[in-house]
C-alpha cells in the first residue's frame, strides 16, 4: 500500500524523468560550463539529463585564454554557467571569451547564469573618484553578446537596472530556509548582520516565522567593520545571522562575537556566496559560530572543506528548474517560494 510519502516521491520521480526525457531530446538547447565552477554545471546538466557541452579550453604561457566549442551551436539556446569567483578577473575574462565564442558561432541565445556576480560591491559612487564596478561588468557582459543573464543573490538587487537585457535575479533562501527550517532550531532570532540586509533578513525571518534581530554596523575600511549595537531581544536565544557574501569573515565572527556577548546561547550563520578570502577560513574555525551554511555556487578551497563547521547546500535544482523555466518560457517566479 503506498502511504503519501511514497506516493510523493512517485510523483516527483515521474515529474523528473518527464524533465529529463524533454530537455534531453531538445536539440534546440545546450548548456556549457566555464572552468570557475564546473562541478556545478554538471550537478545542473544532471538534473536536467542533459550533458555538459564539449569545449577546449587552454592558456598560452603568459596566461591568455583560448577557447574553443567543440560542438555546432547554430540557432540553439544557450546556457552558460560562469561564477566570477577567485581568480575574479581570470574567470571573469573566461566568461567573455567563451561569449565571443558563442556569438560567433552563431548561437540562437545565449544566456549568462552567473551564480556568483564579482564586482557586485562597488555599485554606487560613495566615495570621490571610484568606479561604479557592477555597472561596468554589466556592460561587458552585454556587449560580449550576453541575451539574458541569470544571477543568484545579487549583493544589491538594484544592479538588475545596470542592464539592458533581461535578468533573472534567483534567491537562495528556499534552499537556506529549507535546511533550517528542518534543524528545528529553539528560540529563533534571524540577525541581519548590518542595515543592508534588513530586508534579506525580514524575507528569511517571514518563512521561518521567527523574531528579526540587527546589528548596527560601521565600516571603517575596505574589509574592515566595527560592530556596534544589537537591535532586537537575543539574550537566551538561537541566533542565525543571514548574509549574501562571507568574505574575510570579519564582520561575520565580529557580530557572533557581539550576540553571545549579549547572551545568545548559540550563534549559527547562513550566506548565499562563500568567497572565504585572506584569513577567512581560520576565524570561522575559531570562532564562536555552531555551524556556517552556504550554498555552492563557489567552489570551496581546500583548506575550508576541511573545517567541520563550514557546511555547502547545493543549488543545482534551483538553477536547473530556472534553466528550464527560461527555455521553455514558463514563468520563473515560482521558484521564489
């Protein structure tokens, strides 16, 4: 007798197979990785039963890319996976390279899915002679010959402006949200770990119907912050700081350190993007952090993938029903919830 349970993962095996049999059979549709992040890609290509494209993809001895597609891609729909993680400006070269590639070969679409956008940080002009780096990024990428670009987490959602061609903007809080949500942790309080995030925070907090918690930060310089105040109850409660980008892990361990300091009895941490720079690796492994949860769309280093407390969600079914949901032009916002 099937009980619901069983009945359900019936159902969602048919529904994959059924996913698996169109794509697969679609001659019309081609996905094809860059090297920052290929074993997402093929997490991707998996899940939708379609392979990885075949390409050839060399360096000359002082470091120049070459590349090269090695199938016809003549009128078929494009989709080209490329974080813009360390080595930033390599991977990000590689993504226009491989581009230029398709538009000349004569690809019907080609989509960019960036799970990872560099340069997203520099996004206003705050300080006297900067540059504005994700406008010119998104300049790059369209003019390289990008027809639609697919981002997750974007670190401020206004950067969907800075193109003039469609953008998909994926959130990473179902997939978050989800594994939380599962712990059962006691005493919620989600922590938005500056002003910034507030409304990150208030989303996350929502799904999780839990109180919302912020700290006020200052940023003194470049990778450098300084905590100052905890806004909202925290004393004898779980605390789950949510954030975008883990980078130096600075203000990540600065704020743990700020909500035990306030009496939180245990301190977890979520982010979308784990760039882990500099000694990133070593202050989460001392710190007072339970467990930080990110997904993969960077690939960890080594030296993170032996620390216990670094924990990595895999996004490759969010980014593959989006894929799906573009070439088959259904809506995408489901995905959202």
């Amino acid at each position: 007798m099937l009980t619901p349970a069983t009945s359900a993962a019936g159902a969602k095996a048919a529904a994959e197979k059924k996913r698996s049999s169109r794509l697969s059979d679609d001659k019309r549709f081609k996905i094809f990785s860059g090297s920052a992040n290929r074993p997402l890609t093929e997490e991707i290509g998996k899940f939708l039963g379609v392979p990885v494209g075949e390409t050839r993809l060399q360096r000359f001895s002082d470091g120049e890319t070459h590349f090269q597609l090695l199938e016809n891609v003549r009128g078929v729909d494009v989709f080209l996976v490329q974080p813009t993680c360390h080595p930033v400006d390599q991977n990000l070269v590689e993504l226009l390279i491989m581009m230029d590639a398709l538009r000349r070969a004569s690809a019907g679409r080609i989509t960019v899915v960036v799970p990872y956008y560099g340069y997203a940080r520099q996004d206003r002009k705050d300080r006297p002679r900067v540059a504005i780096t994700s406008k010119l990024v998104a300049d790059l990428l369209t003019t390289a010959g990008a027809n639609r670009a697919l981002f997750v987490d974007l670190h401020a959602a206004q950067i969907q402006g800075f193109f003039n061609i469609p953008v998909d903007h994926l959130f990473a809080s179902p997939v978050l949200v989800g594994y939380f949500r599962d712990l059962k942790l006691p005493n919620l309080t989600v922590v938005s770990p500056d002003a910034g995030g507030v409304e990150r925070a208030r989303f996350f907090a929502k799904k999780l119907e839990v109180p919302l918690a912020i700290v006020d930060k200052r940023r003194t310089d470049i990778n450098v912050t300084e905590v100052m105040n905890v806004i909202g109850e925290v004393r004898g409660r779980t605390c789950l700081i949510l954030d975008d980008i883990v980078d130096t892990a600075g203000t990540l361990v600065k704020t743990a350190d700020a909500l035990l300091e306030q009496g939180a009895e245990k301190v977890y941490a979520c982010a979308s993007h784990a760039v882990l720079s500099g000694p990133a690796v070593e202050r989460i492994a001392n710190s007072g952090l339970e467990e930080l949860v990110v997904t993969n769309t960077i690939p960890l280093s080594e030296a993170a993938q032996k620390v216990s407390k670094i924990k990595v969600l895999s996004i490759a079914g969010l980014l593959g029903r989006a894929i799906e949901s573009i070439h088959m032009e259904t809506s995408v916002s489901t995905l959202f919830n």
